[in-house]
C-alpha cells in the first residue's frame, strides 16, 4: 500500500496480509482495500484525539467536509463540546460581534 496523499510528507509502504473473511466483512472491493484502509486508519486516529479532522482528511484523501461527512456516517462526534459549552462559545462570538459595531 503507498501513501501518496502526503506530497510533502515522508512515507513509508507497507504490504499488509488480511484473512479474506475479514475482507469481506469491510464490504468493498478488493481493489478498494488500500483507501479503506486509510480511512478506517484516519478514522480511528481522529477518535482517539490523535490526528485533526484537516490531517484525517489528508490521510484517507479526502477533502475535509467529506471526512467530517465520513465521522458522522461512522457516528464519530465532530464536536466534541457539550451544549453548555457550545451555547457560551456562540454568546462570546455574538457579543464581541456586538461590540465590534458600536
């Protein structure tokens, strides 16, 4: 498998041995393995907290909207604040919006 998503990135190439029973449990095309593979890698990179959503998307090639898209199909939270935490962010924002027009 090559990683040539990462053009200024050193990369390394590996050969990776699957039982076929498991192939067939990921549901794609054999040909389709190595970029199932980055994704499922990125995916659970990103839920760890190990990797951003931007790098999670570089990873499995994709643009961003796409992988966040991805993170909500797998039910991997893209926020992670609670809806006190989003509500106070959003009155900061609105008050120093505010401000900004007096």
């Amino acid at each position: 498998m090559s990683t040539t998503a990462f053009s200024d990135t050193k990369t390394i190439t590996m050969q990776l041995a699957l039982p076929r029973d498991i192939v067939g449990v990921l549901d794609v095309p054999e040909a389709w393995m190595p970029q199932k593979t980055l994704e499922l890698i990125a995916l659970e990179l990103y839920r760890q907290g190990r990797i951003s959503a931007g790098k999670g998307a570089e990873l499995a090639g994709m643009r961003k909207a796409d992988f966040i898209e991805l993170l909500s199909r797998m039910g991997i939270d893209y926020l992670d604040q609670s809806h006190d935490e989003l509500a106070a962010d959003v009155a900061t924002i609105e008050s120093l919006l505010r401000q900004g027009t007096q």
